[in-house]
C-alpha cells in the first residue's frame, strides 16, 4: 500500500513539473506575435503616409501644370 501510495504521490509531483516548466512557453509565444503585429502595424502607417505624401506631390503638379497652361 506505501508503494502503491508513494508512486501516486511521485507521479503527481512528476506531472506537476512537467507542466510548470511549459507554462510559459504559450506566452512567450503570444506575446512575440504582439511584436511582430506592433511592428506590422507601425510599418503599414510608414506605407499609407508615404503614399499620401506622394498623392498630395502628385496633385501640386498637376495644378501647377494646369496654371503654366492656363498663362501660355
């Protein structure tokens, strides 16, 4: 019987440490894809700022090459 319950007990401190020691990977995990979507995220506002910039370049040309018609 003290065998019987000290295989028991062995099995659940076993048990127990097998799972502590991978709590931590789930997170780890998770938290580097918040990473990598922060770093999306911040790279896609580079992108539609740059295109917005060139959108308003683009609309100061065509203005400009409307007046310069306009005058000749």
């Amino acid at each position: 019987m003290n065998k019987l319950l000290a295989g028991l007990i062995a099995s659940l401190f076993a048990v127990g440490a097998f799972a502590a020691s991978h709590a931590g990977a789930p997170m780890a995990a998770a938290s580097g894809t918040k990473a990598e979507a922060k770093a999306e995220a911040k790279s896609d506002k580079a992108a539609a700022k740059t295109e917005k910039k060139a959108k308003k370049t683009s609309k100061k040309s065509a203005k400009k090459a409307t007046a310069e018609e306009k005058k000749s």
